[in-house]
C-alpha cells in the first residue's frame, strides 16, 4: 500500500530539515534530496513500529500548505 503525505523541506544552517505535519515525523539531510529521503526512511520506520492506534491519533487528514500575507513593521 503506498500513502502520499506532505513534505516541508527548509533550509537550517548548513543543511535542510524535513518535516512531515500529518504525523509532525521529522528528518534532516546535507540537500534537499537527501532530507527527502531521510523523511522518507523516518516515515516508513514509524508505520513499521506504530501501533495502529497510535496511528489513528497522529495522522492529521487535512493539511494545508499556504502563504499568509502579513504587515510589518
């Protein structure tokens, strides 16, 4: 079975941080591909050793990604 889920990949100092929100699971890496696919790797691990009920109160089924206009200053 394959599950598409969200990936937030951002710049942290030297490398990049990849955050998945629906189950606020985690990795980083050295580029962007390879925090990818450590996020990738941290997903699969989760669901190999969560239980289901576990899952159940994690996974969000709705996340938006989006810009939010603010002022400043």
């Amino acid at each position: 079975m394959t599950k598409t889920l969200t990936a937030i990949i951002e710049r942290d100092g030297e490398g990049y941080v990849a955050l998945c929100p629906e189950l606020d699971v985690a990795s980083q890496g050295a580029t962007v591909s390879e925090a990818r696919e450590n996020l990738t790797e941290a997903l699969e691990l989760f669901f190999e050793c969560a239980s289901p009920e576990e899952i159940a109160e994690r996974l969000h089924s709705e996340v938006y990604v989006t810009n939010v206009e603010i002022t400043v200053g």
